[in-house]
C-alpha cells in the first residue's frame, strides 16, 4: 500500500496552537527527597468531613429509588435540592445556578459561552495561572491590570476603559486572591460592578477560598443583582478538590446559552456526587465545617509567616492573610533572583512557587513567592520555614 504524506495531523489546531507556559517543575532543578510541598491550593485532609461524607453515601446508596437516581443520568443544570441550597446561600432564584464539575469547569463553560475570539477579558495580574490557559482556549486577548493591597487596581481599570479599552469580560478573585491572598475592598467590589454595567462587560467573580476567612469580616460579594455579575464557586477548598463539584450563579439571559455549551461536553455533573454533598449539606453542618477549617488555616498561617520573618529577618516582607490558604512573601534585596531562591529551597527541602510563574506581566509578582500552608501541620511549617532561610543564606554566600 503506498502513503501518501499529506495524512492529516493526529492533533487538532485547537490543540497544537496552545501556547505551553513553562513547566513549573523544570524550574526547580534538584528536589531533596523528603522536601516539603508548600505548592498545592488543597485543603488539609483533617479539616474535610470523612465521616459524614462516609454516613452521606451510605444513606444515598441504601435507599433504592435515591441510589436510583443517583447512579443514573440527571439534569444538566444539577440536582435541584443542592440548587436550591446554593440559591438560598447566594441570594438568588435557583433558576440562575448550574452545578460543574469544580470551579475551573465553571470558568471554562462561562468564557467559552460569553467571549467570542479576538474579545478582550481583563484578568489581574497575577493571575490565577488555569484561567490565562482557558482564556486562551477561548482565543480572548488578554489584558492585565495589577493587584496591590486592596485587590484589583480598579481605578487604573477605570482610566483604560476612559482611553478606549473594550473588554468582553473581567476576571477576578475578590477574597485571598490566588496568589497574593489579597482581598478586594468594598469600594472597588461595588466600582467594578459600575463599571460593568457602564462599559458592558461581564465581570466573573471567582471565590473558593471566601468560606476560609480566619479573621475579620466578610466583605459583601459582587452585586448579583446586576446581570453583569457571574459568581463562581466550588466545594473543592471546604469538602474536597477530589469531589470536583461547584457552581456558577450565572444572569438569567446566559443559563439557556451555557447549558446549551454544556450539554455538548460533559451533560452534567457526577448524579451520585451531587446526591452525596446534597445530602451532607443538607444536615446542617457546613457552616460549622468551614468555621473549623478557617479556624485551622488561620492557626497555620500565622505560625508560618511569623517563623518563616524570623529565619529570614530583614530579607523578607511577609503577613498572614486574612484568608485562604496562601502566604505571599517578598524578597527584599532586588538583587536575589527569586527563581534561584526557589532552586536553592528545593535542594534545601521545601518546594514553593516562584511568583513570575503567575505574572502576566508584573514586575512585582517576580519579587515574591507563593507558599501554601494550609496542608502543613505546625511542625513541618516551621521546619519548612527554617530550611527556607538556610536556602537564602546559602543564596547568599554563593
Ligand atoms: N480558582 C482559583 C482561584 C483556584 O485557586 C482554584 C484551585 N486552585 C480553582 C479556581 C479551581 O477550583 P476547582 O478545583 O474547583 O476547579
């Protein structure tokens, strides 16, 4: 049989055109074999409900005609008692939520059934590295506007929008952002939304660390009164990543077009999952879960931030968030490159992020790392914290 050698390519476009970002563990060169991973965004197995998750499917799966269901195809807007409960957390008519399989899921589906190819989407800057890859796969422009202390810099959004900026849709991570752990102030929460509706553009609020404030008060979230506002949300930080379960609030005029997008990729939501979380939540006992897990992550935070200023003094600016899982430090002496810090950490035992691995183009984000200690028990934070400033010190004499 003769070939010819215009066979077509195994992969699509689609595919082949993504641009991989660089791949994170190249960048750390020799990794000690009992290193410390400050890397994940998951949560503490100890803070999950085990056994109430054990007692939820067993009281699914005894009761035949709920095991029925839950072992069978179901609605693609998910289950609607789980609906209904979300609804009544978020201030809103249950016809407005839709269940996915965790929050990245949820972005995906609302970019790709909002922005067409060539529309801007303002992320900040850092980001929150999965989306710049969804944008990408919606082919959107990306453009970045930096985070200081009060979250997104949304008067600096606002004088690009009076230049002639035309943005689609906004991206952003109101409370212990991912990676700095900031937290958007009310001014700016209730200006983005002002602006959303005086430029036209979608601004979709992604919070799953908002539940793990470990202390002072919870901001009000984005305005869903507005029919500019998505909420994304997912149970991964509070019952589990491994559930891949969470939800958009979406604006009534986007659910028919985004359940249309859905039920060409995926249908629906695990049936069994679903029932399972349904009925957890359904007892009554999440909020005092979440109590507990921001308790917890609050007791962590603050043992690493203060061991890891003691073992580096004078060469780092850290705190402890007020929230979420992840501590932000910067390197004080411009002249320490913050990938080499994170080589000389790896080889000393302690895996941590570099910064510019979240830049889309912040020169700051380069200065800092991100560590998570919300998986680490008080021990190992403060070992990881000692091995951190021998991994400077050596920096420094080499
Ligand atoms: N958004 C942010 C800001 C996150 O940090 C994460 C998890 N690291 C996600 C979304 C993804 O959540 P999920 O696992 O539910 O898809």
């Amino acid at each position: 049989m003769t070939t010819t050698t215009s066979l077509p390519p195994a992969l699509a476009a689609r595919v082949t055109d993504l641009r991989s970002p660089s791949a994170f563990g190249s960048v750390l060169g020799d990794v000690r074999s009992d290193a410390i991973a400050l890397t994940g965004g998951s949560p503490a197995l100890e803070a999950l409900p085990r056994e109430a998750l054990v007692a939820a499917t067993a009281t699914v799966l005894a009761d035949a005609p709920r095991a029925a269901r839950a072992l069978d195809y179901s609605a693609h807007q998910g289950h609607a008692g789980l609906r209904e409960w979300i609804a009544a957390r978020e201030g809103v008519d249950a016809g407005r939520v839709v269940i996915s399989n965790g929050a990245l899921h949820a972005l995906s589906l609302t970019f790709l059934a909002t922005v067409d190819p060539g529309d801007t989407v303002v992320v900040e800057d850092p980001v929150y590295p999965l989306v710049a890859k969804v944008l990408q796969l919606a082919e959107a422009r990306v453009e970045a506007v930096p985070v200081d202390a009060d979250g997104l810099d949304v008067a600096e959004l606002e004088r690009r929008l009076e230049a002639g900026l035309r943005a689609r849709a906004l991206y952003v991570v109101p409370d212990f952002h991912n990676p700095t752990g900031r937290v958007l102030s009310a001014g700016r929460r209730e200006r983005l939304v002002e602006l959303a509706e005086l430029y036209g553009f979608l601004v979709v609020s992604d919070n799953p660390y908002v539940e793990l404030r470990g202390t002072g008060d919870r901001l009000a979230d984005l305005d869903l009164s507005s029919d500019r506002v998505v909420h994304v949300n997912t149970f991964s930080k509070t019952l589990g990543p491994g559930l891949r379960l969470g939800w958009a609030v979406l604006p009534a005029a986007v659910v028919p077009g985004f359940l249309d997008l859905r039920s060409r990729l995926d249908q629906h939501a695990s049936s069994l999952t679903q029932e399972i979380v349904a009925e957890y939540v359904g007892g009554g006992a999440f909020d005092e879960l979440v109590a507990a897990a921001s308790a917890l992550y609050r007791r962590r935070a603050v043992t690493f931030t203060d061991a890891l200023s003691e073992a580096l003094g004078d060469a780092v600016a850290v705190s402890a968030p007020d929230g979420g899982v992840f501590a932000w430090p910067r390197l004080v002496d411009d002249r320490v490159s913050v990938a080499d810090f994170a080589r000389s950490a790896a080889a000393n035992g302690v895996l941590v992020i570099p910064g510019e691995q979240f830049a889309v183009d912040s020169p700051d984000a380069a200065r800092h790392f991100r560590a998570s200690f919300g998986q680490q028990n008080k021990e190992t934070l403060v070992e990881a914290a000692a091995r951190l400033g021998t991994a400077y010190a050596e920096l420094e004499t080499t």
